[in-house]
C-alpha cells in the first residue's frame, strides 16, 4: 500500500546573490493518513522551506527542486499551479505562527472562512456564511453568529490562531501543514490550541505535519518525529523512540536543553553551543560537527572529512559516525560528573 504522502530525496537550492543556498538536502519521508510528523529544527534546518515546497508556495524562479513529493498518488512537483490552486486549502492547507499575515484585515473573519469554502465547493454565500460560522463553533469562539461578522483586529491573538485554524479546515482537508502555530501565543492558550488540533485531526482524520523547534510539542502531538539539522534528516523514528532513546547527538542536545521534558540520560540542561550552520557554505562532512561534543570520540577526523549517511531499519535510524552499539554508553559518559 503506497504511503498517503511520501517525500523522497527532495532538495530545495535557492538561487541568491552570494551563492546558492541549499535549504533542504536530501530529505526523505512517509506520512499515513490521520497521523502527526512531527518536524523538529532550530531556524534555518529547513523545516519550513521543506513544507512551503509541498504546499507549492516558492518561488520557481529562482527555486531548484528535485526529488519527488506525491501527494494521495498526485506527483505535486509536477503538477500545474491550476492542479496546486485546486489543492491547497483543500486537499492540503497550513497554519502558520502568524496568523495575522494569512488573514486579510479587510474582510471579515466569516467572508474569509467562507470564500476558501465556496471557492472549492461552489456553495452559495449564504451557505458559506452558515460553515462558517459552524466552523467558529468547533474552534472553540464563543458566540460564533456575531463573531462571524468581526475583522481581524477585533480578535485576540489566540481567537485569530482559532480562526485561522477553522479557515484551514473549512474544505475537510486530508493534509495539514501547521508550522510553529502556536509559538507566539502564551503557555495556556498554546495549551487550548494543541488540545483543539488533536481533537479536530479525530474529528476530521487529518494527516499532520507539525513543524516546531519546540520538543515539548512534539511530545504532545507526534506519532513519528524527524529531526532536522543544516537541510538534512539526522534522526528519525517513532516519538517513543526519538525522546526515549535518541541516537544522535544533535537529538540529545535538543532534549538537554529542554526542562519540562524527562531525558534519558541526566545530562546538564544547556543549550547547543554555537549556531546552526550556513546553507550558503555549510560546513563539510557531518554538518554538525563543529558543535558536535562527541566530535573527539571518532576517529581520524571522520566527523569533518565524511558525511554520515541516514541509516534506517524501519523507519528508525540516524546519520552518525558514532558506534549505534554504544552510542547509548557514549551518551552516558557526558552526563557523568568529570
Ligand atoms: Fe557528532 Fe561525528 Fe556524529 Fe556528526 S558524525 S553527530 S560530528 S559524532
Ligand atoms: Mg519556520
């Protein structure tokens, strides 16, 4: 049975002024229906870039795709920006941090709603007006009826994150794209937002991507999780697996710095030193192997010499030098006290 969306080698060049830009690398991956991915990077890993690729939002111009992104059989690097209208908003549709950049402060929160709805429905505006305001119910806005009629501005931050949501969902799509969606809000209302994704993805049987720097949601909302580093894939597996018992070392400092979350070794809590590499110039052989601590632990300068290779069995795997058999020792080591 072939995967809902599969994603396959896909790299993402950019063309810029000093050079090419290789956003995404070689990145590979499956997604089934109703399930949640959880992408995980730090700024600039290509999570983002990765996804406005699927959705068909970058610019051809000066934009360099290969590989294949096949969506429910569609081959969408092929399809026509015709075929990718009739998609998006959809079949597939994202939410985005901001909400106020995707709603238009011109119209009305209903019309929004209701014109993605009646441009791929062909309902009526008074039907339209009707969804909408349902779609407002399931969002959790309270009295959705007077609500409908209101701009933007007239709502909370956490109430546009709501409306956007029901604006992505109002077409019953089989695909969502959430990046960062809820990294601007405060704790509770991020809370109450994630709560409401989980119980609509029942609802509607959504597949999702869910793109954070944040571990914590990806503890939260993913079935499967992928870590990203400099364009690339580094780790992947299921959530158990990537949080439990990571395998590398960019993976173990993600989980290191993060308080809330329970590590599997007891490694003082600290950030990654150093920042994420140039995509313009990035650095040779393991990308991250100028903020690597375990750098000294392979051998003949391996780590900056050879690109390791994403080692999968199942799904499961990472892209490390490191011995797998003992990389869990070898992990343990940093925690001990010197
Ligand atoms: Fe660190 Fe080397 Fe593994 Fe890269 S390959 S993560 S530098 S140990
Ligand atoms: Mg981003």
């Amino acid at each position: 049975q072939k995967p809902f969306l599969s994603v396959k080698d896909l790299k993402v060049h950019f063309s810029t002024e000093d050079g090419t830009v290789k956003a995404v690398d070689g990145l590979s991956f499956d997604l089934a229906r109703g399930k949640t991915l959880g992408i995980v990077g730090e700024s600039g890993s290509g999570k983002s870039v990765t996804n406005l690729t699927i959705l068909g939002l970058h610019d051809p111009a000066r934009t360099q795709i290969d590989g294949e992104i096949v969506l429910d059989g569609k081959d969408l690097l092929t399809a026509t920006e015709r075929e990718l209208e009739r998609l998006r908003g959809n079949t597939m549709s994202m939410i985005f941090q901001d909400a106020l950049a995707s709603l238009s402060p011109y119209h009305t929160i209903g019309r929004q709603i209701g014109e993605t709805y009646r441009k791929h429905t062909g309902a009526s505006k008074k039907e339209a007006r009707a969804r909408a305001i349902e779609m407002l119910r399931k969002v959790g806005i309270p009295q959705p009826d007077m609500r409908v009629d209101d701009y933007p501005h007239q709502f909370s931050g956490g109430m546009r994150q709501r409306a956007m949501i029901a604006m992505a969902l109002v077409c019953d799509p089989e695909l969502l794209i959430a990046d960062e969606p809820t990294t601007a809000l405060d704790v509770t209302v991020q809370a109450q937002i994630m709560d409401l994704l989980k119980e609509l993805q029942q609802e509607f049987g959504t597949a999702i991507i869910f793109i954070t720097h944040d571990l914590g949601v990806i503890a939260d909302i993913a079935d499967d999780v992928l870590v990203m580093y400099g364009g690339r894939c580094v780790e992947r597996g299921t959530k158990k697996e990537v949080l439990g018992s990571p395998q590398h070392p960019y993976t173990l400092g993600l989980l290191s710095s993060m308080p809330s979350l329970e590590g599997p070794v007891d490694v003082p809590l600290s950030p990654i030193p150093g920042s994420p590499p140039s995509l313009l110039k990035p650095p040779t052989g393991c990308r991250f192997h100028p903020r690597c601590a375990f750098v000294d632990r392979v051998g003949g300068g391996r780590c900056a010499g050879e690109s390791p290779v994403l080692e999968l069995t199942g799904g499961r795997g990472s892209a490390c030098h490191l011995p797998l058999d003992r990389r869990a020792e070898i992990f343990a080591d940093l925690a001990a006290p010197r």
